[in-house]
C-alpha cells in the first residue's frame, strides 16, 4: 500500500469516527422527547427483541448442551465432575451468554434496524418527515436506539437461563452428575460482582450494535446497492466491536 493510499485510508477512518461522534451526540439529544412515545418505544423493544428470541433461546440451548457435554469431559480428567454447574453458570454469565447474544442480535435485530432506516432513506420518507416538521431522530433513530439498548440485557438473560437448562439437562439427565450438587455448586459460585458483569457488558454491547445499526441505516446511500452495503457494514462493525468491547470489559473487571 502506498503512503497516499495509506493516508487516504486513515483519513477516512478519522472522518468515519467523527461523523458516527457527531451522529451519537444527536441521536442522544433525541433520546429525551423520544422517551415521551412510550408506546412507540414499546413496539422497537418488541421489534428488536421478541422478533429475535427463537434464535436467542434455541443457540442458548444447544450452547449449554454443549458447555455440559465439554465441561463434564474435562473436569472428569481431574476429577472435579461436581463443578459442573459451577463452570457452566460462570462461563455463561461473564463471557459466552453476554457475547454471542449480541453476535446474534447484531446479525438479526441490526441488519433489521439498518435494512429498514436505510429503506426510508432511499424511498425519502425522512426527507418527508422533515418537511413536514418532524424531527426524524427523534421519531425514527432514537428509539430503534433505545429499544436495542433495552432489549439487549433481557435477550442476554433469557439466554443465560436457557443455557444453564442445557448444561443442566446433559449434565444431570445424561452424564449423571447429582442435580442438588449442580445446583448448590452454581448458587455457591456465583456472585453479584458476576452477574454485574453480564449486564454491563450486556448493556454496552445493545448500545454499540444499536448505535452502528441506526447510523449506517440513517447515513446510508439512498439506492438498493447502498443499503445492501450498509446492512454488511453493520454486521462486520458491531461483531469486531462486540469481541474488542469484551476483552476491554473483561479486563476492567478483572
């Protein structure tokens, strides 16, 4: 690469950061009237976060099979079976329920938000909306925003209980470990120190998914190419920021 095209590079960069700073300080201005819309708030909950709890509950399930089935073969080698629940609950709740939760709701309910505020780009209903005195922000961005940051940490949650039940269900129906030692285990092992790190980390990846997927939506061209672009922008931006988010988060509170 050649130092111009490298600069060229760079300055982008710096102007895609700029904007998006910009672009977040508007959309938090907007958030203030938007919270007068309580039923319109409601409905971007529904849509960012019931439309998206089958794939929610169905990858926590098969997550937590899975941690039963990998967690009772190594803690076999060391004779520790009983910690089962212990690894389970933990590994759930600090790290893989938080992340893949927001992997997946970046791939459904982001590609969603941005498909459908870029759409009304390209058909100029924000443009509409503005001649007729309508703040779009406010009406549109906002609270797709706020619905995402909400419904983020219960989608997280839903998915850690339906997990545990995985691990549960090959742990002590399969494998044979004791159910009162799995659950003692898991109830001993956890604190509220772990489970503040689950809605933090829950919390900070809804608003950087929800931000991403509204201001590519919002700053979309106004053509089907354009849109298209966007949508895959969205998904690449927030899964890279989701896992640098985690690493930082994980860190902090360590």
């Amino acid at each position: 690469m050649s130092n111009r095209a490298l600069h060229g590079t760079l300055l982008g960069g710096v102007r895609k950061f700029g904007v998006t700073g910009i672009f977040l300080a508007r959309l938090l201005a907007a958030c203030v009237p938007a919270l007068a819309r309580p039923r319109l708030l409601v409905a971007q909950i529904f849509n960012a976060g019931a439309r998206s709890l089958i794939i929610i509950m169905l990858s926590g399930l098969f997550t937590g099979m899975v941690l039963g089935l990998l967690g009772q073969d190594v803690l076999s080698r060391f004779g520790a079976e009983t910690a089962l629940g212990e690894l389970a609950a933990l590994a759930l709740l600090k790290q893989l329920g938080p992340v893949l939760t927001a992997l997946l709701f970046a791939g459904r309910a982001g590609t969603a938000l941005t498909s459908e505020i870029g759409l009304m780009r390209a058909t100029d209903q924000l443009t509409a909306m503005e001649v007729m005195a309508v703040d779009p922000m406010s009406y549109v961005a906002a609270p797709r925003f706020l619905g995402g940051v909400i419904a983020m940490p219960l989608l997280a949650a839903i998915f850690n209980v339906i997990g545990l039940f995985g691990a549960h269900l090959i742990g002590v129906d399969l494998l044979g470990v004791d159910s009162g030692t799995f659950w003692s285990q898991t109830q001993s092992a956890v604190g509220i120190h772990d489970v503040t790190e689950g809605i933090v980390k829950s919390l900070v990846f809804g608003a950087v998914i929800s931000l991403i997927a509204v201001n590519e939506g919002y700053q979309s061209e106004p053509t089907a190419e354009g849109v298209g672009l966007a949508t895959t922008r969205t998904v690449v931006a927030s899964s890279v920021l989701t896992l640098l988010f985690d690493y930082v988060l994980t860190a902090a509170f360590l």
